[in-house]
C-alpha cells in the first residue's frame, strides 16, 4: 500500500565520511543543528575551539557560529539541520526541548562512548532513511527521534541545572 507523504520542509539529514565530497555548509544563521561525529578534530564556536578525539555529539544554535576542522584522514559524521518551526510545527516540543534546544545559552558538546555512538548513530541511520521515504507522519516521526537525542544528550548533563531550574521557575500548586 502506498502512503502519500508529506514534503519534507525545514529539515535535512546528511552522512559525511572523509571520502564525501562536498562538506555541509552550518554557518547558515536560521538554522539549529545536531551533529554525531567520530574522529580527531576541533570545533569552532564563536571564539572558542574545542579539541575533540572520538565519539561526540554537540548541538549548534544560530546565536553560535560554528564549524569544523577535521583532523583525521578518517571520520565520520550525521549532521541534522532544522529550523524552530519544523520542531514546533505539530506541537510535540514539550518545554523540556524548547529550553534546551531553543534558550539554551551554551554550546553543548557530548563526549560519548562506543555505546552512546553505536545507539544514536542508529537514531541518525533511521532519520537518515525516512528523511528519503515517503511516510505521512514523516515529520513527528523525524521530530520524535529529535526529541529521543536530546533526551540522550540530556542524561548526560547534570540533572539539577535542568530540571531544577524549570521547577523553581513555575508555580506549584
């Protein structure tokens, strides 16, 4: 049976390895970004570098400008880049994504081990293959593995600064 799909707007995947010609332009200031990379080389944030060697996943915003230098002959990367109205237009960003997606004031880097790697590169595989797929929930499908990387990446971030903070911040009845 043939589902028809939605067009895919405001939301694109890329898989980069040292053999790949053309490299992702990130500098666009619009766009929000989630990048999975293995390998020696260094980020460029604003005025900031950061060295990493191994598995690292990190999430750029438009007030960072950023970018790579790849310091190994072999590397491997999934780059996702999205815009705020395809994470906020079918209303499954909770509070807990659009702070730290969209108010977050740091550049957030992850260093992972080869567990951590291994089940987000499947998350990236996945909205790799429905980003070229026609599927009519395509996009909550896609958000919904967004959401599951930043819970990931979440886990790994002192609990308290998140969870805390949003508690103190509201009423509780």
């Amino acid at each position: 049976m043939k589902t028809t799909g939605s067009e895919l707007k405001g939301f694109k995947i890329y898989h980069q390895t040292n053999e790949s010609e053309n490299l992702i332009d990130y500098n666009r200031a619009d766009l929000y970004k989630i990048c999975l990379f293995t390998g020696k080389g260094k980020i460029h944030c604003n005025e900031t570098e950061i060295e990493i060697d191994g598995h690292v996943l990190f999430f750029g915003t438009p007030q960072y400008f950023h970018g790579f230098d790849w310091g190994t002959v072999a590397y491997q990367a999934y780059s996702c880049i999205f815009t705020k109205g395809f994470m906020q237009e079918t209303r499954l960003t909770t509070d807990l994504e659009e702070d730290f997606l969209f108010k977050n004031n740091e550049f957030p880097v992850f260093y992972l081990n080869e567990l951590q790697w291994i089940q987000l590169s499947t998350i990236f595989k996945e909205m790799l293959y429905e980003q070229n797929h026609q599927y009519r929930y395509r996009n909550e499908l896609i958000q919904s593995y967004i959401k599951l990387i930043i819970l990931e990446a979440i886990k790994q971030e002192p609990f308290k600064d998140i969870f805390y903070n949003n508690l103190y911040t509201r009423n509780i009845v």
